[in-house]
C-alpha cells in the first residue's frame, strides 16, 4: 500500500461503484498516478469551484472530501444542498460548493479510474472569516475615581487584531493593541464614546461602548449684577455636573421658590436663572446659588446692587459745579495777570472778598446764558 490517502479514495469509489453494480480492478491490478494542487484560498460566503481534467479513457470519477463522497460521476452523494455539478464531460468534471463556511475547510480529492490505472488530484481549501465581534463590554456609568476595564473580543481568520481607542480623545494614552482596555482613577475628562475594532485581511468589524462618568458639581463664580430701580434684572448660575445638578437659590439663608414675589427661576441643564421683573429696593442684596446631585453640592454668591441714574437736577448741579469752577479759574488767571496788584513785600495778588468774588462768577454766568 503505496499512500493511505489514495487507498481510502480508491476504497470510497470501489464503495460507490459496488452500489451501481460496476467491475472495481484491484490495487494489485494497477498502479495509481496522485497529483497535489496548490492551495485554495476563499473567503467566507463566497462560491467555491472544484475541477479536475479527466483524460482519455475515464471509466469512473468521484469528487471526495475527508473520505466521504460528494458526486460520483453525474450522481450526487453528498445532501447538502449547497453542492452542485457544474460540468462533466471527457475533457473536466466540475462541481461547487455555495456559501462556503469555515466547516468546508479541509481536503478534496478528484479521483479518476482510468482504463489503465486511478488518478487522483488532492487541494485544499483554506477558508477565510472575516473578524465579528462577539464580546464586548456593555454601556457603563462608573463615578469619577474608579477602575474601568473594557473588554473586546473577537472571532476570524486568519485572527483579528483587536485595537481601542476614545473616539474623541487626541491623546494616544487612550489607545490599546489588546482585547482589555484599562483606566485606571478615570476622571470625567475620559468620559465619552471607545472605539473596539477588529480587523484581519478580509474585512472590519467595529463596535462602540459609551462611558458615563458621575461627578459632584462645580459652579463658575457668580457675576455681581447692578440695576436700576424698577428695572428687570437676572442673576446667573452655571454649574458642571454629572448627573445634571438641581438648583437652589437663597436670600439670607431662606430659600427662594419659583413665583415669589414675582419673581422667576428657570433651570435648563447645566445653567438656571433667577429673574426679578421689577426691582425694588427690597430686591437689592446678596443672593446664593447652590448646585446639588447625589455626588455633592457647590455655590456661589452673586450681589444684586442699585445703579443710580442721573437726573435733570443732578445733570444741572454738575454743569453749574463745572462753570463755577471753570469761571473761578480764569478769574484766578485775571487776578494773577499784569493787572493785578501786588504786595510790595509778599508779591502776592490782593485778595478779593468772598462778595466780589461770587458777583463776579454771577456775572460771567449771565453773560454766557
């Protein structure tokens, strides 16, 4: 027995042609010819072709796989519907297999019983998988400070490298070539969406994974805000939080609800304000903003203060301030000129009385109206 291989092919063709009633020649009888093909490579789901040249002479052909017979001639041996005959003739015997899956794999065998002796052409088929994810971590919610391990693992052939990655994050601290991705102390700025691809040379699979970080709330400082009597005013409070922060507002230690005395707080997300209409003397003051969720709270304090506007006697004491001080200073300039008289001793100009001085500035201020 020259080849174990060649005697198993030769005893399923002697099986099948028994069953039709056909004259089987012995090993002894003849000598066999076995020719091996290069290997076939194909991918998953694509349609394979398995042909072999026939020759003169050709008594019997089987197309085999591990021993067990697909077609015996124009006869198919093999249920899976799958497999079909595409040619048989004197010069080819072609069959194909639909859909190939990773259990098709393996060796075939075209066998040929000549006049004179058997023949048969061995391939094998690698099949090819293209990566699919089959384990992947699951949405998570961790508070800040804790230990994360993501996990990603993968099915193909040839076997799929496995890289992760934060999908907004620049910094390649983030990245890993492994199944496991580990962030350890994780802060909220790892918060986001990661990354799990699995890739080999037929194709690529990727999935995401979100992660939510919880952190106690942080509040910007407050902006004092001044307005004018009966005027509308708002006071702002911005706070960063996971999960969102409720709002509280304070006067004086006695909390402030929606509605009183006219006045409206309005949260939205991360930012709520407190709005007076109509501000009264009463309005004016120190108000607290205090941010809480079940991680912690913060605050900040924000002045609410009086802007005093100008008024027409306001406006007309400030203009008669400025003339006075104006006349009085060119009247200076007047007294300190070549015709003021001066003290023999001192040097210094005479001094007027306060009379002369203010009929002076009266008279300079209705020469100008």
């Amino acid at each position: 027995m020259k080849n174990p291989v060649c005697w198993i092919v030769l005893t399923g063709i002697s099986i099948a042609f028994i069953q039709q009633g056909l004259p089987v020649r012995s090993q002894g009888e003849s000598q066999s010819d076995n020719k091996q093909m290069d290997n076939i490579t194909i991918r998953q789901g694509e349609t394979l072709f398995l042909s072999c040249s026939q020759g003169d002479f050709v008594t019997h052909t089987a197309w085999l796989n591990r021993s067990s017979i697909l077609y015996a001639g124009e006869d198919k041996w093999s249920v899976d519907p799958r497999v079909s005959l595409v040619t048989l003739n004197q010069d080819e015997f072609t069959i194909k297999i639909e859909d190939v899956d990773l259990t098709d794999e393996g060796q075939y065998i075209c066998a040929v019983q000549t006049s004179s002796r058997p023949r048969t052409t061995s391939v094998h088929i690698i099949v090819q998988v293209p990566p699919k994810i089959v384990n992947l971590s699951k949405d998570l919610v961790v508070n800040e400070g804790s230990n994360v391990t993501l996990m990603c693992l993968a099915n193909g052939k040839p076997e799929p490298a496995i890289v992760w990655r934060m999908v907004s994050a620049s910094d390649d601290s983030l990245s890993s070539d492994n199944e496991v991705l580990e962030i350890p102390f994780i802060s909220r700025y790892r918060a986001g969406v990661y990354e799990c691809t699995a890739a080999n040379d037929i194709a690529v699979d990727t999935q995401t994974v979100e992660l939510t970080v919880n952190f106690p709330p942080s509040v910007s400082d407050g902006r004092d805000v001044g307005v004018t009597l009966g005027q509308r005013g708002v006071l702002l409070c911005e706070a960063d939080a996971v999960p969102e922060a409720d709002f509280e507002w304070y006067r004086d230690d006695r909390r402030i609800f929606n509605g009183f005395d006219g006045i409206e707080i309005e949260d939205d997300g991360g930012l709520s304000k407190l709005t007076f209409f109509n501000v009264s003397e009463a309005d004016y003051g120190n108000y607290s903003c205090v941010a809480i969720n079940k991680l912690g709270s913060a605050n900040t304090s924000i002045v609410l203060y009086e802007i005093i506007e100008p008024t027409s006697s306001t406006l007309l004491q400030e203009m008669t301030s400025s003339d006075l001080e104006h006349t009085a200073f060119e009247n200076n300039d007047l007294l300190e000129g070549p015709g003021a008289v001066q003290d023999g001793n001192s040097g210094t100009s005479t001094v007027f009385t306060p009379t002369c001085l203010l009929l002076i500035v009266l008279l300079h201020l209705l020469l100008k109206f």
